[in-house]
C-alpha cells in the first residue's frame, strides 16, 4: 500500500509539472532569415520544455545601420516589460548588449546564448539572475589545421570580417586585438571592412599579395556604395566565384556548395540545445547564480565535398573520419 501511495504522488508530481505552462520571450540580436539565428533557434526549440509559450523578437542588427540599434533595443524592453514573461532568453552579443544592463539583478530569470564577448564587459556577470552559453570559436585550431591541407610548408593566411560589433568581440577574445600574428611558420593577417568593395578588393588581391588561404568570418553587415545592406548570400556568392585563393570558414553557415570549402566550425544550432539545458534547469527551480556560464560544443569538422575536389584537396585521414561531409 505505501508503495502505491508513492506511486501516486509521483504521478501526480509530473502530471502537475507537464500542465504548468511556462511564458518564455526570446529576444534575438539579427532577423528571422538569418541562417545563425535559424540553426540557433532550432537548437533551442529541440531543447526547451514542451509546455513553454514562446514570444520571439528580433532586433534587426546585422541589417539596421548602427545608430538605429538602441532605439530598436528600447522598444523591445518596452514589450517584455508589458508581457512579463516568467523568463528572458538574449540570443548574441546585441540582445545581451542592449538589453542586458537593464534586466540585470532583476526578477526575472535571463539567460544568454552565443555570446562572444566576456560578460563582464557588458556588466551581466556576476548577476542573480542571469547566466548562459559562452560562443568560443576555435579560429586560432581552426587556421592551423586547415591552412597546412594547401601549403605544407610556410604559409600566409588572411582572415576577413565585417566591422560589425559581433566581428569585433569575436576577434577580441580570440586574438586580443592583434591585427598580425604567427601560428608557428603560418602567418596570419585580420583585416575589417564596412564597405563590400573594399572586402571584395582584399579578397581579389589575395593570391598577388602572397596569401595561400583566405578565411571567411563573418559578413553579413557589409554595405554597398550607397550604405545599403547587402544580403549575406550575395556576398558569400560572390567570394566563392572570385576566391583566386582555397577559401575557408570559422562557422557552419558559410560552408556548402557555392560558399567555402569548410573547416572547423562551430554550429548555432549546437549554441541553442545548450541554451535550452540551462532555461530548463532554472524553470525546474534551480537558481540562476547557482549555474556558471559555460560554453557549448566546440565544435565540428564540416567541409563540402563540391569545394574540396574544386581546389583540389584531399583531406588527411584523421581529419576525414571526423568530418561530416555535405554535398
């Protein structure tokens, strides 16, 4: 009979956590078309509880010029103040930028996904109510494993990104501001642009200014002539039919057909399922200052076979039984 009884009890226990209906607002830093913001958002979906409603909203930033970013921002805390969810999700280093400092210490839960920059420089850690998934892509693993697939011996590399504030946080926890460095005999040069010209013209001029590889970061707040947004599909078009050079990537998205040869590259989605573990821990009662960031998957070996046999490059054994191979 006792066992019964706690039988019973269990049983109503999780039928009344499954009915408790969780109000969750995601507040992502880019748009909806975005593939980042895609694979991250499936990764959250995939890992968040079944019984949470979900209010998504976007700040626009990789596509709005800069000066418009508070005052979307401004009017994305005016809405999750007359919501009043039971948590926050900030999706990248925008949404916990701008929004950050104002719901920090607050009471209401906050978790941060894919942020590249330390917390700390945004004034997030340490809070009470606040802790999330830390994005670190390995670039510096990443340039040294795949530089040699082109040139065994000493080689030059080029890595470009767009001057966006993501380019920079990104390049700053990974190379401290150095613009020019050494990886063993490889030597790498960043290079920064606001306007596609002058990102296309270094990306031309690469071969004839002695680089054997180029990465491609990110790019997806490079503006036209004009100061137009130009859509990320464009430019990455655009790289792979010009590329006089083998070009690889730091990040899922820009590697397929028609994009880049690959590398090792982190996943959004990855980020995501991460995110949605720690907003599942606090919404089971677990306090948020109780959980330290932390950061999600590494990473992974993704290249595009069309790409490889385009430049000729085989890839070494080890690395291949790693890889996941895409079309």
């Amino acid at each position: 009979m006792l066992k019964l009884v706690v039988t019973m009890l269990i049983l109503c226990a999780v039928t009344s956590d499954a009915s408790t209906q969780f109000n969750l607002s995601i507040v992502h830093s880019y748009h909806k078309e975005y593939a980042w913001e895609q694979s991250l958002t499936s990764g959250l979906l995939d890992s968040l509880p079944k019984n949470a409603n979900l209010d998504h909203f976007y700040l626009d930033t990789k596509r709005l010029p800069k000066t418009q970013h508070a005052e979307r921002a401004k009017t994305v805390l005016q809405q999750l103040a007359a919501s009043q969810p039971d948590l926050i999700i900030l999706c990248d280093d925008n949404a916990a930028k701008y929004l950050g400092p104002h719901l920090k210490n607050g009471s209401t839960p906050v978790v941060y996904v894919g942020i590249n920059r330390n917390p700390r420089d945004y004034g997030l850690f340490p809070a009470i109510n606040m802790t999330g998934i830390l994005e670190r892509p390995l670039l510096k693993r990443s340039l040294h494993s795949m530089c040699r697939l082109v040139n065994t011996a000493d080689t030059k590399v080029l890595v470009l990104f767009d001057s966006d504030a993501t380019s920079d946080a990104v390049l700053h926890e990974a190379f401290k501001g150095e613009a020019y460095f050494n990886l063993g005999k490889v030597r790498v040069e960043l290079k920064q642009f606001e306007l596609l010209e002058n990102w296309q013209n270094a990306l031309r001029n690469a071969k004839a200014e002695g680089f054997d590889t180029v990465y491609i970061g990110l790019y997806h707040t490079l503006r036209n002539s004009v100061g137009e947004h130009v859509p990320d599909e464009e430019v990455i078009a655009w790289a792979n039919t010009h590329a006089p050079v083998p070009i690889f990537a730091f990040w899922d998205f820009a590697v397929g057909t028609g994009k880049t040869i690959g590398g090792y590259v982190l996943s959004g989605r990855d980020q995501g399922l991460a995110g949605g573990e720690i907003v599942t821990e606090i919404l089971n009662g677990r306090s948020p200052s109780t959980i330290p960031p932390r950061s999600a998957k590494e990473g992974s070996y993704q290249f595009s076979i069309h790409e490889l046999n385009r430049f000729g490059i085989t890839l070494p054994q080890k690395i291949r039984q790693q890889a996941v191979l895409l079309p």
